[in-house]
C-alpha cells in the first residue's frame, strides 16, 4: 500500500501481484499519477472496481460495501454444498463471562 498525501489531497494505491486500485480525494492528482505510471508501465484502465481478492465491492453515495458474498457462493457451488436444506441455527453474540 501506498499512501500520498499533499495539502488537503490524498492518493492511495493498492498492489498485489498486477492487480493495482488507485483511489483518491482529487480527480485532477489520480490523472496525474495515472499518467506518471502509464509513462513508465503497461496498464489498463478495467473501470471500476467489482472485485478484489475474493471481495465484492459495491460503491454506494455514501461510502464503499466489501462483501464476501460472491467468494461464499462459489464455494457452496464448488462443493456441491448449494443445494443443501438450511437448518435454523441460534447464535448467541453476547453470552456474559462468570
């Protein structure tokens, strides 16, 4: 992870393998820094971002939503496992310690 900050702006861009997600406060420095790496690198600009590392990502006005909902439903289907009867299960999420 890298982290920018100059005055009132922030950029930040996460790398993992060739996968890269730049985000930032200003418009006018992310095409700056875009330029600045298409200058030296081969990349593509895939839009906007849907997944990542198994994460679904959903952008909504008010902020970013991660969910591992997509990754849970593969597994189910790769294991044969989404078909099953579900079982009503209680959970308790705040039991007091003695």
């Amino acid at each position: 992870m890298f982290v920018l900050g100059t005055g009132s702006h922030i950029l930040v861009l996460l790398l993992y393998v060739d996968d890269i997600i730049l985000t930032g406060s200003s418009t006018t420095l992310l095409l700056s820094f875009i330029s600045t790496l298409s200058n030296q690198f081969t990349m593509k600009d895939l839009g906007d971002l849907h997944y990542f590392l198994g994460l679904q990502v959903t952008c909504t006005p008010t902020g970013i939503f991660l969910s591992h909902q997509k990754y849970a439903a593969d597994l189910l289907h790769k294991f044969h496992l989404h078909t099953t009867n579900l079982l009503p299960l209680l959970l308790l999420l705040a039991v007091p310690y003695p």
